[in-house]
C-alpha cells in the first residue's frame, strides 16, 4: 500500500475517530489545526503529530482531511494554505466539490456513513465511505485510505451523497431520538431503561436481517385503534409525545395499506 502523509483541519468527533484508526493502522499523521487547543493539542500528541491554529500546511502533506462543522466548512476550506499538489478532501456529507476555491487544485470529498462520539472506538470494518473527487487519480487515493481503515468504497456524487445524509438523519438521529422519548415513558413507572435494550437489540437486528419493512409489528401495522386510543390517552402527561406517536402511527397505517 502506498504510504501517505495526512493531517487534519479539525478535531472534533470525525476528526478524532479518522486520526485515531488512521495513526493506529500505520498512516503517518502530520500536523493538526483546530481553534480547540486541549482537544486538538491532544489528539496531535497521541498521534505524533504537530498542533497549531493556522491553516497551514508544508509541502510534505499529500492529503489534509477537513472534518468541520458544516457551518465552519467554506471558510476553513477557503482559509487552508498547502502546496499546489496536495489533496483536501472534506467529509460533509451535504456538500459536494462546489465549496472548493478554485486555487485548490486537487479537491475531494471522503465521506463515512457513521455517527461518531469522542472517546467511543467504533469498528470500521466494512464502514461505508462516500467518495468523490475531481479525477480518478485523486479518487484512487481516496479509495486506497478508506480501503486501508477496512472500509468499503463507494464512489458517489453530492446529489446522491444528500440523499444518503438524510436517510442517515432518519435511520440514526431520528431513531435515537425515539429511544429518548421510550427512555422517558419507561422512567415515569420508576424501571430502568437498560429494560428496553433486549427489545431494541432485536428491533435492529431483525430489520437487518428482515427487512425492515418486513420486520414491521405494534399496533399501527395492525391497525388495531383500540390499543392506539389507548396509547395516545396514556400520553397525556406529554402534548410533544402525543403528538409524535399520532404522527407515526398515522404514516405506518398509511404506508401498509399502501403495500395491501
């Protein structure tokens, strides 16, 4: 495998996870720029790497890894100073090559579908990432470092890479966000939430396994509208929830008559 020189603008929860397996599987990491001090000053020693708060970069950096907030990310990206044939890849996944300056000569995009948390070790086997780049040369870097963390490649454009960010939104944030609204029911009996864990195991598990059209159950599925009446008097004690649990049940009946 052909050995790169990296370095990263950020160093918040992508940054952290990418430099940390990166440096772990051999990839030498350069040089670390973020605004943070502790975080980034950090991550720079544990990886043997350098710290600063410029966006500049020698010429022995191949690639730098923009990982930013999206709201940070043009004027990181227009601020970056590096040699003319380094490559800067961003990871956003609902920006394309559009949010490059022009001076940038070699621009790509190295998107992983994964939530991340710091301090959280997550497993990238098989991980996908959503590359993108402005020629095959610099997609073929790319692809080698997504390859090297046992990632899978995928070789996708913004509209479709959009498309895959709002379906992360629903499979991952929306459904956490549910599981923080079962963490709240439950905790009004006084029980614990870790009693929900062996059903939400099995939810995920089936609907991989399944389908999850197939792994489909409760009530809605049924259109059983005395449990659901049941169910939405119990709510009661919360309009936002009553209002959620009308909201979906409504698109579950509605998305299996569909199918009938």
């Amino acid at each position: 495998m052909v050995q790169y020189n990296l370095s990263f603008a950020g160093a918040g929860r992508v940054a952290e996870a990418l430099c940390r397996e990166m440096y772990s599987r051999g990839i030498n990491i350069q040089h670390i720029v973020s605004e943070s001090q502790s975080s980034a000053k950090s991550l720079a020693d544990e990886c043997d790497a350098s710290w600063s708060e410029n966006l500049v970069f020698d010429s022995a950096t191949d690639v730098i890894i923009v990982a930013v907030p999206d709201h940070k990310l043009h004027t990181v990206i227009n601020t970056i100073e590096c040699a003319e044939n380094t490559l800067v890849a961003h990871t956003a996944g609902s920006f394309g090559l559009e949010v490059f300056p022009s001076r940038l000569k070699n621009r790509g995009v190295f998107y992983p579908l994964q939530t991340f948390t710091r301090n959280r070790k997550i497993s990238f086997s098989d991980l996908p990432f959503f590359i993108e780049a402005n020629s095959s040369q610099m997609e073929k870097i790319l692809a080698c470092l997504a390859e090297s963390l046992g990632g899978k490649v995928y070789i996708v454009d913004k509209d479709d890479r959009r498309l895959l960010h709002l379906a992360a939104v629903f499979v991952c944030n929306f459904v956490n966000h549910m599981l923080t609204a079962g963490k709240e029911i439950v905790s009004r009996t006084g029980l614990s939430y870790e009693i929900l864990e062996p059903l939400i195991m099995e939810t995920i598990s089936k609907a991989g396994e399944l389908g999850p059209d197939m792994a489909q159950t409760g009530p809605a599925v049924r259109n059983d509208n005395n449990t659901i009446a049941k169910h939405m008097d119990l709510l009661s004690f919360s309009p936002q929830l009553k209002k959620i649990y009308k909201e979906i049940t409504e698109s579950i009946i509605k998305h299996y008559k569909k199918e009938l």
